[in-house]
C-alpha cells in the first residue's frame, strides 16, 4: 500500500475546514475548498525561495495524496 507523503507539505494534513490559512517554513498560504476545486494562493515566502518550487512541492504532494487515499478506497 502506498505511504501517505510527509516532508515540506506535511502542513496540509491540519487543514481546518473548507478555507483558512496554512503556513510552514517561511511559505504562507490562503486555501478555499469547494465544489469539489482547492484553490491555494501563496501570500508569503521567502525571497530567495522560487514560487515555481513552492507549486511542484504542492502538486506533487497532492497528486500523491489522492493517489493514496484512491487505493485506500479500492480496499
């Protein structure tokens, strides 16, 4: 069975309802869930962290996390 992802966005498992605020290492982000789209805006970072580093650690995270809770479902 695929283990759920952990690491730089390990932040995202303490969401709160469907919008707030997450922040983690510097990086600070607005996220809006509903009908069924997740929106998250980065509101803060630091300088020399690229935005484009930030975006890949979110999609990879959660293109993985549906991966895992998919084949969590297919039991």
């Amino acid at each position: 069975m695929p283990q759920r992802p952990s690491g730089f966005v390990r932040i995202l498992s303490s969401w709160s309802g469907p919008e707030g605020t997450l922040s983690k290492d510097g990086v600070t982000a607005k996220y809006v869930y509903g009908e069924g789209r997740l929106a998250i805006e980065i509101v803060d970072r630091p300088f020399l962290l690229p935005l484009s580093l930030i975006e890949g650690k979110l999609r990879a995270y959660l293109e993985q996390s549906v991966a895992y809770d998919a084949s969590k479902s297919a039991l």
